[in-house]
C-alpha cells in the first residue's frame, strides 16, 4: 500500500483500499504494496486466460473425448476377415478370448457394477498360438490391435534370460510396449504384447532340472508373475535394471498377453499319446492319427505341453489355445491376391506411384506358390520369391521411357525371364 501525499495512510498501489478495508497486504520495492483482493482478482484472471490459451493452442480431438465402443466377436473376426486369409477356428477363438478379455478390463473400471454378479472377478485369460512358421500368428496378434486401436508390441522370447544373467529381462517386454504407447502408462496398461518363438524357452525334458535352466525354465518361472498380473518396474529407456535406476510402475492385469510358436516335435508327442488310443477321457484302441496329419494339433492337450517342456504353472496361465493349419496351395493363392495388405497389391501400388500398371499372368502367381511351397515357410516363401523376381525388373523399369504397362509371366517367376512392357498411350 502506498502513501498519499498529507497523510500517513497505507494504500494499496492497485485499488487505492487501505489496511481498513482488507484482510492483509504485501509490500514491495520502492513503497508499492498489493492487497488480498488485487492478488485473488488476479490470480483468477491469469487462471481464465491459461485456459482459454491451452483450448485454443491444443484443441482436444473429438477422438480423444469420444468413447470407443467395444466390437462384437463377430465384428472383430470380420476385421481379421480382411488381413487374414483362413485359419477360421483360430480367428473365432481370438476374438471370442479378446472380446471377453475387454469385457473384463471395462467391468472392473464401473463403480457401479453390483448385480447379482457383483462379487465374481473375472480372471483374465492369455492366448497360446500354435501352428508352424509363415501360418499368420505374428499377422493376426498385429491385426488385432490395429482392429482394437490398442498400443501392440512384439517381443522374441529367444532373447529372454532369468533377472541376473547375461540376455533381457522379462521386464523388456514391458518396456517394449512402453515404448509403443508414446510411454503413456495407461494406454499401455490396455494394450497387447505378443511374445513370439514361446517354445524355445521350454526345458530339455519334463523332469525337473537339477541345474538352472536360465533361458528356459528360469523364464518361465520369471514370466508368471507378469502373464498374471502384477505391478513391475520397467526402466524408461529399457534395457536391463540397475540400483540407482528410477522405474516406470506398470500394472499388466489388464494387458492381453499372445504367445506364439511352431512348436517343432510338439506333432511327435501328441501322435504317441493319440495312438495309444487315449483322446481326452475316451479310449479308443482304433484312433489313429500321424505325425504329419495337418489336423494333429486339434488334439493338443496340456499335458502334451507338459511333455514338450513347459511348466505348469506356466501352461495354467495361458487359458485359451488355438492352433492354425497349415497353408494350402489355394489358401496361399488367396494370400497373394486377396487380403488388403496382399502382396501382390503391395507391388501394383509401387507401380502405380509410378504411372504403371502392374499385372500377373495366372500362371505366373501359380508358379510364385510352387516355389514358395518348396521353401517350407509358408506365408513368408511369398514375400521371399516375390522380392528375388521382382529386384531386377524394379531396377530396370524407371529406366524404360514411358512404360504404362508390365505383365509378369510364368518364365519370369521361374527362369528371370524380362517381362512384356507395353508403352504409355498417348492421350488425346
């Protein structure tokens, strides 16, 4: 408060009130003072003005306000429909098991869910994939969260070793989808991560080791904890943990967990068990079924697991197994050709960019699935034999003058024969 010229009045430098009139004051320099009106009016004015700021330098997307309603297991396979070409019994648990799983996380966040069901918790339910290399399970994990618009990250579990020893924690995996999330802890909270190469972590026998088995059952026994749920510490630039290094708490109850693998010698196991004529609870001495039967994984039971290497307590938190079939000649017709993300479709796109239309002779896209059978590697031979055969004509074609047209044929798949050209036509 400042004095007037006469009298001996502290006032306030702003509103002129003196000490009578207010509860308290501040001084400043040079006689200036300020009432507890002045800063209360003040600080709601700087207050206004942040707000109307922030409102109109980042506006909130409607998106983000919006909430998502959750789709219908149905609605989810006909979002896999579109990328994945078969394996109709693995979609149908996949969504079934994702659709249950959300159902579960919105269930838990209501305050208000009390009904005659109001004290059953849900448990959660991770999804083991089975089925050999190039048959879609890393597709369909990925296609499933760009369905669900969930943070997805993948994670090989080669690399994992037991906490203490040379190789990534378990916690990496964490840090991974972490990382997917623009390192919001909540998205990744809801998100899903795909562990790929499951199998390789299983032990040499299914008797226990007398020795430690630290990229094996060590990390079996390390992952449970985590496939459960529990709050874990995850460094935020990944990598292992040290002392003195400050963590990122996450909670992995409700994030989905998919675990894949080929499982080589798993077929072997279940052949001996189905031979001996035991399916299930029933004996049938004349159930035959081979190794090389392309339908033996629908007969996995999870003491077949047990036999393969993997511990209990692990098998018991993977609740929903699927297996997929192996690809067949038409199945991987269809893949070349059909799906949004085909391969074949890839290419006409790289062409066009280009003002080239790009197309394949029948037979051409047939003998692309021969070679990509003698492979071994289902839908990966695809993409294999497609980039050897198309190397060269990339290259060349940008330096044809006005090329519209390039047809593949049979030879030029199998013998590196140059394809027809046609020029662009003149337009009138």
């Amino acid at each position: 408060m400042s004095q007037g010229k006469g009298d001996d009045i502290i006032r306030c430098s702003f509103c002129t009130r003196d000490l009578q009139e207010v509860l308290s004051a501040f001084a400043g320099a040079a006689g200036v003072y300020i009432c507890d009106y002045c800063i209360r009016d003040a600080n709601e004015e700087i207050v206004r003005t942040n707000k109307e700021n922030a409102s109109s330098l980042r506006p909130r997307p409607k998106a983000a306000v919006k909430k998502r309603k959750p789709l219908l297991p149905m609605q989810i396979k006909a979002g896999l429909d579109e990328y994945v070409i078969g394996q109709e019994r693995a979609k149908k648990a996949l969504s079934v098991a994702v659709y249950n799983h959300y159902k579960r996380v919105e269930a838990a966040d209501k305050v208000d869910f009390y009904n005659e069901f109001g004290d059953v918790e849900l448990e959660k339910a991770n999804i083991l994939l089975l089925g050999s290399s190039g048959t879609g399970k890393t597709l369909l994990a990925r296609t499933l969260a760009r369905i669900l618009h969930v943070p997805f990250s993948i994670s090989d579990a080669t690399a994992l070793t037991e906490a203490g020893y040379v190789g990534d924690d378990v916690e990496t995996i964490l840090s991974n989808l972490l990382s997917a999330s623009d390192f919001d802890v909540k998205k990744a909270e809801r998100g899903i991560i795909y562990i790929d190469e499951i199998d390789k972590i299983a032990r040499k026998s299914d008797h226990a080791s007398i020795t430690r088995d630290v990229s094996g059952e060590g990390v079996q026994q390390a992952l449970l904890k985590v496939l459960e749920g529990t709050e874990a510490g995850v460094p935020p630039r990944g990598g292992r943990k040290h002392p003195e290094q400050s963590l990122i708490t996450i909670d992995t109850r409700n994030i989905l967990f998919i675990c894949g693998g080929a499982f080589a010698g798993l077929p072997e196991i279940i052949a001996q068990r189905v031979g001996s004529g035991q399916i299930g609870f029933v004996s049938d001495s004349n159930k035959r079924v081979d190794k090389d039967d392309d339908t033996i994984l629908q007969y996995l039971e999870p003491d077949d697991l047990l036999k393969f290497g993997l511990i209990p307590e692990f098998i018991g938190r993977l609740n929903v197994m699927s297996s997929l079939d192996p690809l067949s000649d038409e199945i991987m017709m269809a893949i070349l050709t059909q799906p949004k993300n085909a391969i074949i479709r890839q290419y006409q796109k790289l062409f066009a960019m280009d003002s080239i239309n790009l197309v394949f002779d029948q037979e051409a896209l047939k003998a692309i699935v021969d070679r990509a059978r003698e492979y071994g590697t289902g839908a990966r031979g695809l993409r294999s034999i497609m980039e050897s055969s198309m190397i060269d004509i990339m290259y060349e074609v940008h330096s044809l003058k006005d090329i519209g047209y390039c047809r593949i044929t049979r030879d030029t798949i199998l013998h590196g024969a140059k394809p027809v050209y046609e020029q662009r036509r003149a337009s009138a």
